[in-house]
C-alpha cells in the first residue's frame, strides 16, 4: 500500500511541475533519480548473494536452472 501511495504522490507531483512549465527542476530531479540508482546498484554486493541461495548449481548455468535442463558442459568426459 506504502508504495502505491509513493508512486501516486510522485505522479501528481510531476504532472504539477509539467503542468507549471517547471522542466529544469524536472530535469535535475531525474538526473538525482537515476544517480541514485546507480549508486544503489553499484554498492550492493552481488557477488555474495550466490553464497547465500541452497542452490547446488552455479549461476553460470542461469538458463538450465530456470528451464529445469541439467547442464552437460561441464559433464563430459573424454
């Protein structure tokens, strides 16, 4: 419910600055919006989440986990 009402308030809050020919201050905000991002998915730690899951596989064989087909590559023997 929390994020539904975030989204609404920042909906109502940019077609008010659309609204009031306000662009620059639009423009500064996405600028900030998307710089945050950035830095959130720059600092989160994605190379310890593989530890954490009770998977078996690595994540190198992401299709054969998602698709259920056990991966061969690395089976074969010669």
């Amino acid at each position: 419910m929390f994020t539904i009402l975030w989204t609404a308030v920042l909906s109502i809050a940019t077609i008010i600055l659309i609204y009031k020919e306000m662009t620059a201050l639009l423009y500064i905000l996405a600028t900030f919006g998307v710089t945050a991002l950035l830095v959130v998915v720059g600092m989160s730690d994605l190379a310890h989440s593989e530890k954490l899951t009770n998977d078996t596989r690595g994540s190198g064989d992401s299709a054969g986990i998602g698709s259920g087909i056990t991966s061969t590559t690395g089976n074969q023997r010669r």
